[in-house]
C-alpha cells in the first residue's frame, strides 16, 4: 500500500490547536546557537490558544502541510499590501523537520502569489530560515534586530521579485478560483 504524501492546503479553524503546538515546539526546540533559552521563552512562552492565533492570523494567507490528518507545518504571508505579501510565519514540527517541507511551503505560496498577480514577496528570515530563502532565490537585503523584554533578535532581510505573466491579447484567460484565507472567527 502506498504511503500518503504530504499534502498542502489552506488553514481552517479546526488546524489552528495543531498550528499553535507547532510554532511552541518549533520555537523551543530550536538548537540554533543564536537563540538562548530565554530568547525561546519570550519568543513562545506558552502554547497560544485558538483565540490568540485567530487574532493574530487576520489579515493572512496561511497554508499547512498535513499528513492523514497531521499538520506537520505551516506558512502565512500577510496580504494586507497591494500587489506584494510579507512572509511573516513558516514554522516545522521537530519531528518532520530535514523532509523538505518549509521549502515546499514556501515554492507552494510562490506559486499562489503569482496567481495573485503580486510583483514581490518579502520576509525577515531567522537563523533557522536563512539559507532556505537564500536557496530559492530571494534576495538579501540586510539584517535587522528587534528587542523584546532587555533581548536583541537578530534576523535578515529577504525580497523577491516575482515575474507578473498576462495573459496574451489573442488568448482568453481561464477563469480562476481566488483562494482566500477562510474566516477563522
């Protein structure tokens, strides 16, 4: 019997207690030398509830990475901005970490941007994520910190440029579905 493959789709409201359980585990088990115990503890001090992550996911695109019926990560892109996204969130259970799904995750919201039209995708990449964005081509622009409670975070600016395709005069356009992120209220 084959094994079910990894499948990426937008959140719904029932994901969001997985969603939370992930960005805490990501965040404290991360080993990266940069993050101390307590940059994880002010980063994710607690598993957030449903309410806290529909709140904060407003205004977001989010896509998960399920399994049967696992989430194993997540990516959200505020959409707020015409025309360009800023990547806010991609986290990866521990456990499904090193099998290619932040960066399928993040080819998956590529691809959903240029359906959008966008002309730019941006993010500012921790530690973890940096040398993904730099694989898939997004451009470095610089390094920024953020000091929460006495501590400095460290992370990197990234910008893409996504090439906009039209359709040509003598074609019609296939109708598309626009994919939004669902109501979490």
């Amino acid at each position: 019997m084959p094994v079910p493959q990894p499948a990426i789709m937008p959140l719904t409201p029932a994901m969001l207690p997985q969603l939370a359980e992930i960005y805490h585990a990501a965040v404290q088990q991360s080993m990266h030398p940069s993050y101390s115990a307590m940059h994880k503890h002010i980063w994710s001090p607690r598993v957030r509830d449903r309410r806290h992550w529909r709140a904060r996911l407003r205004g977001y695109q989010v896509f998960v990475c399920c399994e049967r019926d696992a989430v194993l990560g997540f990516i959200a892109c505020q959409t707020r901005f015409p025309q360009r996204g800023e990547l806010d969130y991609l986290y990866v259970a521990p456990e499904a970490q090193g099998r290619g799904i932040a960066r399928a995750l993040v080819q998956h919201l590529l691809a959903w941007a240029r359906e959008q039209h966008w002309s730019e995708l941006s993010t500012q990449a921790s530690h973890h994520s940096r040398p993904l964005f730099a694989a898939l081509g997004f451009e470095y622009q610089g390094r920024c910190y953020q000091r929460r409670a006495g501590l400095v975070f460290e992370s990197f600016n990234f910008s893409l440029t996504l090439p906009t395709q039209k359709a040509l005069p003598t074609q019609k356009a296939l109708p598309t579905q626009k994919v939004t992120a669902p109501h979490l209220g």
